[in-house]
C-alpha cells in the first residue's frame, strides 16, 4: 500500500515542509523516477487494489500540500509546482482506471448493482436526457455555484460531469467536442434547462388544480 510514498520524491516533498534541507536541483529526476514506477504498476494487481493505491498517495500528498500552503516562510516554488504537478498525475491516474472500470465492468465482474440497505434499496439512475442536455445542467449548476469541490480544488465542467457518468453508469464520448457545441450556440442557448422549467411549472399547476 505504502510503496508510491516510499520514494524519493515523497522524501523530499516531507522534507520540504519539516523544514529540513532542500535539494531543488534533484526534484525534476525524482519525479521522472515517480512517473516510471506509476508506468510499472504491476497489471495484474487487483484494479481495486490500484485504485486504493492511487488514492491512499494522493490523500496523503493533499496533506503535505496542506502543509506546504500554511508555511509562512521558507516557502520554495520549485517544491510548490512539483507537489501540484504531481498531485495532477496521480488525478489522471485515477481518472483511468475509473474509465477502466466503466469501460471493462461485465469482465472485472464490477457491474452497477443494487444493493439492499437494511429493508431498503438503492435504485440505479438512469439518464433520459441527451449529452448535451447533461452539458447545459452541469454547466448551469456551476454558473450558479450550486455545486463545488471540498478538496479545495479548482472544479472544472469535466469534473462535474464525470461525476454525473458516475452517478448515471453512462460515458459521454467526445466530450470536449460535445461541450464546445452546447457553449457555441447562438440562438436558443438553454433549450433542456427551458424544458424544465416548463416541466415543472405544468408539475405544479397539476399539484395546485
């Protein structure tokens, strides 16, 4: 579990916010060595056990960021832009291997079930609606600030909607291209988000006859 944190680049990073001795001049060659032992991951380690992997580093490396954030001397930019950059790497990772998940769920026997809660159920979601209609709400939510990310992260429209692929066990591919065309329109920029409003309004007046 602890082997992507037992690396020189996690030593150095921890001596960066104890204050010990800084070394800059070695950090580029540690993250190299960090990205070839990401690249040499065992393949046929469990993918539950990779994903841990991943985010028991990534939650520890958060910390030391934490650390580094609340230094109010002794702060190093050289340190500062190879913790995010590597945080950023181990984002992607995670990123993969859940479209991994998402991609290959019927032959790692992780299929989307409903699992029984007491005398309850969760019922699995299904999404109606089209790519682009699932694009102009996850767009408008964040417009309003509705949604937010806890990490202190900086939330993008790709995050949110991956969350959405998640909650609604679909994949929207050609994403970007997908996202460029719901933002590119000029006439008629909000067409599912009007269809809402109108769904509800006939919702309430049904509630009110």
């Amino acid at each position: 579990m602890r082997t992507l944190t037992n690396t020189l680049l996690f030593n150095m990073f921890t001596s960066y916010v104890t204050g010990s001795e800084l070394k800059p001049e070695e950090l580029p060659a540690a993250y190299g060595d960090f990205v070839n032992l990401l690249a040499e991951l065992p393949q046929d380690e469990d993918r539950i056990g990779q994903l841990r992997r991943l985010n028991y580093t990534r939650i520890e490396l958060s910390f030391i960021q934490q650390a580094g954030n609340t230094m109010k001397e002794a702060r190093h930019i050289l340190y500062d832009v190879f913790i995010g950059k590597t945080l950023s790497l181990l984002d992607a990772e995670i990123e993969m291997m859940k479209d991994y998940f998402r991609h290959h769920a019927d032959d790692t026997g992780m299929k989307m079930e409903i699992q029984p809660c007491g005398n309850k159920v969760r019922p699995a979601l299904r999404w109606n609606g089209t790519d682009s209609d699932l694009i102009e709400l996850v767009a408008a939510l964040m417009a309003a600030g509705a949604v937010d990310c806890t990490g202190g992260k900086k939330l993008t429209i790709v995050d949110v909607i991956r969350v959405f692929e998640d909650a609604f066990n679909i994949k929207i591919n050609a994403l970007y291209t997908k996202r460029g065309k719901v933002f590119d329109r000029c006439t008629n920029t909000t067409p599912f988000i009007d269809s809402l409003r109108k769904s509800y309004n006939q919702m309430l007046d049904k509630r009110l006859a």
